[in-house]
C-alpha cells in the first residue's frame, strides 16, 4: 500500500513593488532616451501592473498586508449590514465568536462588536500558535452555501450579530453568548491558509460554446486565464454567484462582442469601474450586492445599455450618469433602500419598464410626467399614501400599473390613463372607485376597503375582475350590464346578500367565484351564463337552488360546500317553472340547443354501453319522468310528493334500490283540463334517457358540508359524466345500490362525517365505483368493509379513520383485506379503537385461488379480472408488507401484533405515543406528486413530565425526495434538540430570576420581567439549526 499523499502547500499570493534598474545618477523615464537629444519634460508615470494580476500594494510602514485584502470591496465596509462606528462604540460588551480551522477543530474567541477582522487575525495567532498569520485568511460561509474573504475592516461579531438579529433574536436571549453555540445554519467562520482558489481543469471542457458561457457558483475570485483567449468570441457572459470575485478591467477590454453580463449575488459593494469598457454591453445584472452608493459610476460610458438590473442591493440614490443612458429601456431597482423616488429616473425619457417595487418611498412626484415611453409601472411593496399624482395622468403609453401593498386611498386618476390594460391594487386603503376602464383587460381591487365599485363607462375589453376581500354588502343592478366579454368575476370574502340580476348578461363569462359571502339565493338570470364551466358558492348562506341550473351547457366545476341546502333540484322540477314568454324562449332555446348537442354525443357514444338506451333517438322527444324510488322505511320528500303531482299517467317506472318502488301517478287531469291555452307552455321535460344539459357537462359537484339527505342520490342518474364528488358532513344514512351504480366514472368520492353505517353489497350484474382513485369514508358508522373492494384495482387513497370498524381482516372472501389492493398509496385506519390486526398466515395457493375468484375462476363475480402484481413478500394476509407502493399508512388508537413497515423518507408510518394521554389525528392527503412532504410529530409526555405535550408539522417547500428525508430528519431530531435548547435557556432565566427564601426560582411559563420565554427562544433555535444539520 502506497503512503498517503503529502499535501502540497497552496501557493501564496504574492505582491510586487515593482521598479526598474537604474544606473546610479540616472534618471527614472518611462522609456529609453539617446543622449544628445532633447526630451521635453514629462510628468513621471510608473508603471502599474494588469488588474487580472491581482497585485495588491504594500503598506505605508513597509510591512507586507496580509492577503485577505481585497481591492474589490469597498474600504468602507459596506456589506453585510455592518453597524455604525458609533453604535460599536456605545456597545461595551463582550461577545463570544467560534471560529474553526481546517480540521474541524474550533476556538473560542470573546471580543468587543467593534473588534476588526485585522485584530481577529492577531488572536488567533496566539490562540492556535501559528507563527505566521500573513499566510492565513479569515473566511465566512453563509448557509447558502457562498463563501468569501472577510476584508481586514470587517467586524465578524457585529456580522454575527446581525444575522442573530435577523433570524429574530432580540436583546433578552443573551445574544452575547450566542457565539459559543455552532451557528454554521446562518455563518460559518473558517481559519484557512490563504490561496489562489485553482480552476478546475475540466472547467474548460464543460463550456460548451464560448458564444454563451456559464459559470455561476463556481468560487472564483477572477476571470479564469482560459477565457482571455476565447474573449472575443463571448457575447453572454454569468459569473453569479461567486462572492469575492475581481472583474479586471484588462479582460474587459478584450470582450469586444459582449452584449450581456450577469454579475449577481457577488457581494460587490460598490459599482465595478471596469466595466466601463463594455462599450457594446446591452444587459447588465449586478442583483442581489450588497451595493450603496453609485454616485460615481460611470453608467455614461455604456451607450448601448438596455436594461439595467439593480433588485436586491442597498442603494439609496442613483448616479446623475444614468440621464445619460440613451438607450435604457428596463430599470429594475426593486428592493433597495430608497426613502424617495429618484427623481433622475424621470429624465431617462427611453425607459420602458420601470420597477421600483419594494422601498420606502412615500409619494410619486409630479415629474414622472416627463416619462412619455413608459409602459410598465410597477411601485409595490412601498408607502404610498393618499392619491397618485396627477402627472401619472400624462404617462399615454402606460399598459400596466402596479401599486400593490401601499395605503393610497384614491385611484381615480388610473381612470385617465388613455393606454392602461393591467391594474393591480391589491392591499391598499381604497374605500370607494368609480372607474372609467375603456382599454383594461385585468383589474384586481383585492383586499381594500371598497364599499363601492361601479365602471362608469361600456369596457368592451375587460376579461378579469377580482373584488374578493373587501367590505362590499351590495352591487348596483347594472354594474355587470356594460361587461360582454368578461370571464373571470371573482367576489370573494365580502359581505354581498345578493348578486345582481345583470349577471345575466355577461355572456362570455367562464369562472365565477362568489365564496365567503352571505348570499341566502342564486338569480335564475345566472343560469342563462351558456359558457360558464366553473361556479363556486361555497360558504354561504344559500337554502334553495333555481332548478334552472339543469340548463347550464357548459358547467364543469360546482362548488356549493358549506351551505344551508336542504335539497339538490331534481331535473323533473322544471316541469313546474312557468315563466312570461318573453323571459322562457331563451331558456327553451339553450335546452333545445343543449339537447341536441348531447343528442348527437349519446349517438356516438350509444354503442359502448351496452345496458343503458339509444340516447339519439329520444334526445328531441318529449319524455315523461317517473318518481324515484327510495327505501320504504323512509316517507318520501317533498321533492318528490311534487314531482309526482304533476307526472302524467304514462310514466316509466325507475327502481332506486332494485327492491320496492315508490312511483306515484298523477291524478290532476282536472286541472289540466281547467288551463287557460294561453299559458306559456312548459319547459322541455327530461328523463334519464333523455337527460338535461347538466348531465352531460357536469365533472366535479362538491356539496358537502349542507343539510341535504339521502334523496341527494336521486340525482346521481342523471350525472353519469361526474369524475369528483364529495357529499360529505352531511346527513345520509344510507348508500342506495342503484345510485353506486351510476357513479361508473367517478375517480374522487368524499363521504367523510355522515351517519352512514353500511356499504352495501355488490350485485350480480353491477360493478360498484370501478373507476375510484380516492375514497374517503371517515368519520362515519362503518363496522366492516365489503369485500368486492378489492376489485377496485386503481383504488390508491383509502381513508376509513374514526369509525367503529371490529371485523376479521383474515377473512377475506367476505370482508375486506388491504393486501389485494396492490396500488393504495395512503391508508388510514386510525381511531377505529375495536379495529384489531392481528397475524394470520395464507398458503400461496390460496392467495393464487382468491384472486382467480376475483377475476372469474369457478364462481365469477364480475366481468372484471384481478391480476396480482407478485407473489406476497409475506405469507401473513395481516401486515402490509405487499403494499409496495405505500406512502402513508395511519393507525393511531388501533390494536396492532404484526410488524409494520419501517418508515422512510417516503413512508410515513403513524402510530399511537406509547403513553396514550392525548388523542390528536392528521387531516392529510397526497398531494399531486404523491410524496409525503409533511411530517408530523406529537409527544404525550414531553420532558418526561406529565403535564406536557408536544405536536409540532414540518413540511417541505419542495415535493421531492430530498426534501421528504430533510422532514424526516427534523421530525427524528426535534425532540433531543429542543429539550438540549429548552433546558439550557431554562437554566439561564433561573441564573437571572430573583431570589425567593434564599432560592433562585422561574415559572417556565411566566418567566421573570425582563427575560424572555425560555420557551420562545429555545424553539426558535431549534428550529433553525436543526436543517443545516439535516443538509450535512
């Protein structure tokens, strides 16, 4: 084996002070001279070496800086939000500093805020006893993972400090020691031998093309030397992301071709003067600096600028030089700390986009008026009062205006903007508009104040509309009558009792959300909406809907969750609408159109199903309707005593449950005869085979959360497109089996929180939900689970949690068994406390019987087939071993003796706390990447103390795999961590806490005035350390 490599020393920056050799009485001239010729007098001017050398100058004293100097920083010291020197002063404490050396070792340095990278430097001299610490550097990574070089000037306390402060830590948790801990989850300072960073060899390689090059995040102090030669070729340039690094003025000027240049996130303090010699540059990045002040930089040498991006810096003022920029279109200075708009702004007549969002400027002057070209406005984010200013009157070109989260109470000039189409206003203090919008297409007045809104004018180009968290009761009868080509109406979360009957004319009308309102009844003018697909009322106070709503061609998505419903209108009730003849021949016309149109759909699709009729031949014909059948044991509604008033005496009979019918034939030939034959004559009465327009368009109903019962089923007949439905918390009580029948293409199916107690059995010649992805039957009265589940093959979400479930899961020919049901991904069985799993071994040749018993064999059930994806992992049909796929499995409160699945970054496993003191459930799903990114985690007995319990949810910003074991990883860890946290802040109050008898004592949870909630402080460090460690 060979030895271990000796490491070789990095090479030492070095740094020249170069003079030429003189002979002695000589004098020194910048180039040769022939004696016996005259030279005129010139200036001495000694030669300087190219910025690329990176040649740092000496020091006054003679002595040799150290090489954590960098000439690309400002001296000021600017970045990192250091404070002001007479803050430092004022602050006499000592603060605690780690700081770690190559290997992994730290020392613990106490000093003043005030205390200088250079005198850091000195310390740890002494401290680590190296004899020379002009080869050492002091660097700082933040958690982003970017490191740099601190500069000589810089303060690490006071950065430390800053970055405590920012995570919100305050003065009472003792920010003075806080320095000891490992803070590396916000920044890392490193003791490191001081070196050239080398350039990978490969770097040059992974350039594709040097038209276009890449490098961002590469750690590189300076241009690599492989590009000089491939300079002219460069128009696209990114070095992001590289803190530290030194831009030389001689490469630039060897980029004759460059146009775009992205130099974000690379903690310059100051504009780069080298970059004045771009004199073709069009694209300039420096976002995300730590930039103040650019009163010198000569913008004026880029004549050829186009846009200039200066988001994320420090900036409080513009340069006089940007005036200059002729050719400026965009200018983003978004988050930056301007107090005022920087009136320079307005004499660069070019620009086109402007986004000054995220400041402090309190008013927009009157001289924005000179900005003729502008097209794009965007002020969010700062603090804006009163009104905009007049002058913003005259901006004739202006198409979108954006005064997001500012507190301007007045947006009438908006109105006199010849050009706006996009008007956002979201979150400000408007209290009333009366707009003119003669050329918007999107205005939102999300979360104001409005208490009115009216369009003065006909906007033949308004599209969007939200005036959803406001303080409207009412809109004015015509304030929909001037919009005909609105889509998206959105009224969310006002105060709204009624919707104006001038609904009815928006006609090209696709979305309509009205949630979070008061809304006691819906306008039969909405039904008249033919293009409306998606209409959401939930969280009203609606009792009764238009049965009108039958006649809606294109309705896709209905949302009526959290109503007062009592009932869902039967198609047969618009035999009973009579209406002024001039008002009904448009409503006979849409369902005559709508009938013809699912007539001639029924004619292609008849042949594919083989039970139900010949819809082609009966989509025009006058189809009487019979009553629906309903068990006997309950009396029949209202709705259908109604209905079966009016029916005449050739009625078909449509059994409900397959048992008992209730068909009543109507006795009123009386009255009949009575009728005046100038009545308007009925609407066009449907039938199953001859169904509504609703039927045929209709894909999500979502109604849960009402007062509706088990007549809701009734209606399933003549909804065979329906894909989601959710009738949950409602008050059902039975699942009819015809009604299960017609719900042949429902994939999503939400019955949780009823009183239902039984899932009725298959039968012969029916196959129950076969196209279910997701069913949710929790919160009911289940004590078994029918067996034919199993033949659910697609089945992937299967909550039965809070039940009262008590049957054997071994018997498996006629009660369900998990194991059949290869492609669930989340079960839940939780709080069914007389549920028991228990082992139970299964011969492979009977699991091999079963599923020929499910897919046929010798007593087939069904014309479906099972075919089983392998053999089972275990010969036990009682674990859950052969759900490969599982992602979340939820037994909490259950009886549990077989080994459960180990839980991964990917599998979450639920069970009870030992201790079971405290009852708590989940309410989760999978989400759309069918990942678990959120953990939660309850402890019952936390500290081992009776009195106390934990619960806390960690959840991933990010569906992927390494987010989910970041999770986990907090989830497994949390608990040693905080307790580690809690008791060391616990033992501080009690140090601090006045003495009582002689003795120090602390309330934990009402600590002494003065200290901050030990509680507070340690969750809060827990919770910010804990995800580094989990990236380590």
């Amino acid at each position: 084996m060979l030895p271990p490599a000796i490491p070789r020393a990095p090479a030492k920056r070095r740094r020249f002070s170069w003079t030429p050799a003189l002979e002695p009485g000589t004098e020194a001239t910048a180039e040769p001279r022939i004696p016996g010729i005259e030279y005129p007098p010139r200036k001495s001017e000694p030669w300087a070496p190219p910025e690329s050398w990176a040649v740092l100058p000496t020091s006054l004293d003679g002595a040799e800086e150290s090489s954590l100097f960098n000439n690309q920083h400002d001296a000021e010291s600017e970045g990192d939000g250091n404070s002001s020197d007479s803050d430092l002063e004022n602050d006499i404490n000592m603060y605690s500093l780690r700081i770690y050396r190559e290997d992994s070792t730290f020392g613990t340095f106490h000093c003043r805020l005030s205390t200088t990278t250079a005198e850091f430097m000195q310390m740890a001299a002494k401290k680590f006893f190296i004899p020379d610490i002009t080869r050492h550097c002091l660097y700082m990574q933040k958690a982003n993972g970017l490191d740099r070089t601190l500069k000589a000037n810089e303060r690490p306390a006071d950065i430390l400090k800053r970055y405590l402060e920012q995570m919100g830590y305050r003065p009472e948790d003792n920010i003075t020691l806080q320095g000891r801990e490992d803070n590396s989850y916000l920044c890392k300072f490193s003791l490191l031998k001081a070196a050239i960073p080398r350039v990978s060899p490969n770097m040059e390689v992974e350039v594709s093309s040097f038209h276009y090059v890449d490098l961002r995040a590469r750690k590189l102090q300076t241009v690599p030397v492989f590009l000089y030669a491939h300079a002219n070729k460069i128009v696209s340039l990114n070095m992001s992301k590289n803190p530290g690094l030194n831009f030389p003025a001689d490469f630039v000027q060897l980029c004759g071709n460059l146009r775009e240049l992205r130099l974000a996130t690379c903690q310059f303090t100051r504009f780069p003067n080298s970059l004045q010699y771009f004199e073709l540059l069009a694209y300039l990045d420096l976002s995300g600096n730590d930039i103040k002040r650019m009163r010198h930089a000569p913008l004026d040498k880029l004549q050829n600028l186009a846009t200039l991006m200066l988001r994320n810096n420090r900036l409080v003022e513009l340069p006089e030089s940007l005036a200059e920029l002729k050719a400026l279109k965009t200018l983003n200075v978004s988050n930056n700390n301007f107090q005022e708009f920087p009136t320079i702004v307005t004499r660069v007549a070019s620009l086109v986009n402007l986004d000054i969002s995220m400041n402090r400027i309190p008013e927009i002057p009157n001289a924005i008026s000179a900005m003729g070209n502008l097209e794009q406005l965007n002020v969010m984010g700062n603090m804006l009062t009163g009104k905009l200013p007049k002058g913003l009157g005259n901006l004739v070109k202006l198409r979108e205006l954006d005064v997001r989260q500012n507190k301007l109470q007045n947006l009438t000039i908006a109105s006199e903007l010849p050009a706006l189409e996009l008007l956002y206003t979201e979150t400000n203090m408007v209290t009333r508009a009366h707009m003119e919008l003669a050329t918007a297409t999107h205005v939102s007045f999300k979360a104001n104040k409005l208490t009115q809104f009216r369009i003065m004018n006909p906007s033949h180009t308004l599209v969007f509309l939200d005036l959803s968290r406001n303080q409207l009761t009412e809109l004015a009868s015509d304030t929909f009558m001037h919009l005909p080509h609105l889509e998206h109406l959105v009224l969310d979360s006002n105060h709204l009792v009624s919707i104006p009957a001038s609904v009815g004319s928006l006609r090209n009308l696709i979305k309509l959300s009205c949630t979070n309102n008061v809304l006691s009844l819906i306008p039969a003018e909405l039904t008249r909406l033919e293009n409306l697909n998606t209409l959401d009322l939930h969280n009203n106070n609606l009792k009764v809907l238009p049965p009108e709503i039958w006649l809606m061609p294109k309705l896709t998505n209905l949302n009526l969750s959290s109503n007062l419903l009592e009932q869902f209108p039967h198609p047969s009730m618009l035999e009973n609408i009579r209406r002024q003849q001039g008002g009904s021949s448009s409503v006979r016309a849409v369902a005559a159109a709508a009938a013809a149109a699912a007539a001639a759909a029924a004619q292609r699709n008849g042949s594919k199903d083989a039970n139900g009729p010949a819809l082609a031949n009966r989509a025009l014909q006058n189809v009487q309707m019979s009553s629906l059948s309903m068990p006997a044991t309950r009396q029949s509604s209202p709705l259908i005593r109604a209905t079966s008033e009016v029916m005449p005496d050739s009625v078909l009979d449509y059994r409900l449950d397959g048992s008992q019918s209730l068909t009543k034939r109507a006795r009123n030939k009386s009255a009949d005869a009575g009728r005046v034959s100038m009545s308007p004559a009925p609407l066009k009465r449907y039938s199953i085979s001859d169904p509504p327009p609703l039927s045929h368009s209709l894909r999500e109903l979502r109604i849960g959360d009402n007062n509706l019962d088990d007549e809701v089923f009734t209606v399933m007949a003549f909804l065979p497109e329906l894909r989601v439905l959710n009738l949950s918390y409602n008050e059902l009580y039975d699942l009819p089996p015809s009604a299960m029948a017609h719900m042949r293409k429902v994939t999503e199916l939400y019955l949780s929180g009823t009183q239902i107690s039984t899932i009725p059995e298959e039968e012969p010649n029916a196959a129950f939900w076969r196209s279910l992805r997701l069913l949710n039957i929790n919160g009911n009265k289940l004590q078994t689970l029918p067996s034919w589940l199993a033949k659910i093959h697609g089945l992937t979400i299967l909550d039965v949690g809070s039940n009262v479930l008590k049957y054997n899961i071994t018997n498996w020919p006629y009660d369900w068994n998990w194991n059949w049901n290869t492609s669930l991904k989340y079960l839940n069985f939780s709080y069914n406390e007389r549920f028991e799993i228990k082992g139970s071994h299964l011969h492979p040749k009977v699991f091999h019987d079963h599923a020929a018993l499910l897919g046929g064999g010798q007593a087939p059930r069904d014309t479906f087939t099972y075919v089983a994806k392998e053999q089972p992992k275990s010969d036990s049909v009682s674990d859950f071993y052969q759900l490969t796929d599982l992602r979340i499995l939820g037994l909490l409160q259950l009886t549990i003796m077989v080994a459960l699945p180990d839980e991964t970054p990917n599998r979450r496993v639920r069970t009870t706390d030992p201790i079971k003191q405290v009852k708590y459930g989940m309410a989760d799903s999978l989400g759309p990447n069918e990942r678990v990114s959120a953990w939660d985690l309850a402890s019952s007995r936390f500290r081992m103390a009776d009195d106390e319990c934990l619960f806390g949810m960690f959840h991933a910003r990010e569906s992927d795999t390494s987010s989910s074991a970041i999770s986990k990883y907090l989830c497994d860890h949390f608990l040693y961590a905080f307790r580690e946290e809690l008791d060391k802040v616990t033992e501080q109050a009690q140090d601090e806490a006045p003495k009582a008898d002689g003795k120090k004592t602390v309330n934990f949870a009402e600590p002494p005035s003065g200290i901050r909630p030990p509680l507070n402080a340690a969750l809060q460090r827990s919770g910010a350390g804990l995800p580094c460690a989990a990236r380590s």
